[in-house]
C-alpha cells in the first residue's frame, strides 16, 4: 500500500529545512540553536550510544522490512547477531571518520553493547507476535520522509524520518512507531518529558498533513528497547517497553503554537536567518540544558554570566 505526498517539492532550491531536534535545541536553549545553526557550529560528538542506537534501529528495520515484504519465517532466518556486528561496525568507521580518527568509545564498551543487542533481539524474535502481526496489517513504511512546508512560512520545510508505518486493514488506522534504545527503560519522568514525547507527537501532524490522512486515525506507540534488566526481582523485566504518549487535539495545538513560535523569531519571511531575533542562553533547573552542550566551558560563544537559570 503506498501514499503519496500532497506535496511536490522535487527540485525545489531556496527553501530553509528545520527539523525536530532544530526545535527542541531551541525549546531548551535558543542560544544553543543559534550557535549551532544559525552561526554554524554544529555540534555532534559521537558516543557509543549513538552508534550502537543507529545500528539496532537498522538491525530491528531489516528484520521487519523482510517479515512483511516476505514472510515472518524468511526474517527469523536472519543471522541477526551478525547483522548487527555488521551495522555497529559500519557506525563506528563512520563515527570515527567526524572524530578525524579520534576514539570516541573503547573496545570493551562495543562488545558489551553488542552483546546487550543481541540479548534483545533473541527476546525480540521469541516474543514478536505480541509486537508486530501481519494479519490484517500492511507495513507502509520503514524510515518514511516527512518533508511539509509551515503553514506560518511556505519557505519553511519541517523534514524529518519516521521509524516504521503500520496500516490496519481492519480499523482502516495507522500506526506511527519509534524505537528507543535505553540502558533500562523510561520512568514515569521521562515519560513526562516534553522534549522525549514531542517528536511524535510532531510526526502524527506531518505525517497526517502530508499523505491527507485524518490526523484522529493515527496511532503513536514508542518501542523502547532496554539494554539492562533486573533478573533478581520479584516482578521481571521485559527487554521491550511499549508507551503511547498523549496526542490529541490540546498535546497537538499547544505544539503546533510552540513550533510557530520558533519559526517566527528564527526565519524571515524568504526561510533565510532572523539575525535579530532573541536568543537568550537559557541553562534549565541545576543547569540541566548545559550538561550535554558542546558549548558550556566556550565563555567566547556563551558566557557563563548570561546564562538564565530556571527555578
């Protein structure tokens, strides 16, 4: 079953492209998304985190894209482990390549990662009915485009990738995943955090503007995977955790105000930079928002003093 975009934007120049993560950098620090985007200082210091979550993402696709497009006997004949060896070893060399050869992780964090992988792909394959079915159910899409321009600015593309499109012949509903590696699992917290939860949430509108879907008949589910789980307890952990965050109309409008918002102070009207917008360095509560910026210790780009800390 395909969809095809309302939108022809083939070889379309002059249009500024933002995404999610442009978004929630300067939901969280405005300051941080100037220096980065507009003043171009991009910051990406690869980890083994990333590396290990690109490849599983890929791992988990391949498998899926050959259980639908042939058969659940043909991907569980996947040599999985191999497949993911495969696609960490391909991460790294890539990874290395942005450090200028740089190490950005060690030999002993690779294979424990790797064999972390394996152990939920095992679990994955054994329990997979109860995740993903093929009756009644068509895989759209692995790694979809999203590409609309901003109703607020036409010359304002919102790009981005969904993991994995189901349709349900049954319900005539789709369904919108993304996978999560985690080390074990999201609590209750980061459940409730709007810079995890948005991109969906952002997705689910996109995604039902762009293919002229009614927004009410998407579905979003997170397909977190964990790494770690406590076997010495009284209730087990499963290596796969399931949320579907909150998306209706309110979740949907108070974002879309948000994203309008960004859009309005960042770009002018033709998609180039807004130099005079506000960017104000904001650190978060206990400096939370500095933590993981390239730019905390750099008092030439963002100076320790203007910082606006959050009670």
């Amino acid at each position: 079953m395909a969809l095809k975009s309302i939108y022809d934007l083939t070889g379309v120049k002059g249009k500024r492209n933002i995404s999610y993560s442009q978004y929630s950098m300067y939901d969280q620090c405005p300051k941080r998304w100037k220096i980065n985007y507009m003043d171009g200082n991009k910051e990406f210091t690869p980890n083994i985190h990333t590396t290990f979550g690109t490849a599983f993402h890929e791992t988990l696709q391949s498998y899926l894209g050959i259980m639908y497009e042939d058969s659940a006997k043909a991907a569980d004949e996947l040599d999985l482990p191999k497949l993911l060896k495969d696609f960490m070893a391909k991460e790294y060399r890539k990874n290395m390549a942005i450090t200028g050869g740089k190490q950005f992780t060690t030999q002993s964090d690779m294979v424990e990662f790797l064999y972390d992988g394996i152990d939920i792909l095992e679990y994955f394959v054994k329990k997979r009915g109860a995740y993903f079915s093929k009756r009644g159910t068509k895989l759209i899409g692995i790694e979809m485009p999203i590409k609309v321009p901003m109703e607020c600015n036409e010359n304002v593309i919102m790009k981005g990738f969904i993991d994995i499109v189901m349709y349900d012949e049954r319900t005539d509903r789709y369904k919108i995943y993304d996978i999560k590696t985690s080390t074990r699992g999201w609590n209750k917290w980061q459940k409730a955090d709007k810079n995890k939860t948005s991109q969906m949430v952002l997705y689910k509108t996109y995604f039902a503007k762009q293919y002229n879907i009614d927004v009410e008949k998407i579905d979003l589910e997170y397909f977190i995977v964990r790494r770690k789980i406590a076997h010495d307890t009284e209730w087990p952990m499963k290596r796969i955790q399931t949320f579907v965050p909150a998306s209706g109309k309110p979740t949907r409008n108070k974002l879309d105000k948000s994203i309008e918002a960004f859009v309005a102070n960042c770009f002018n009207e033709d998609g180039s930079y807004n130099t005079e917008g506000n960017f104000p360095a904001v650190a978060g509560k206990n400096n939370k928002h500095c933590k993981y910026c390239d730019f905390r210790t750099d008092e030439n780009l963002c100076k320790k003093a203007e910082r606006i800390l959050e009670n």
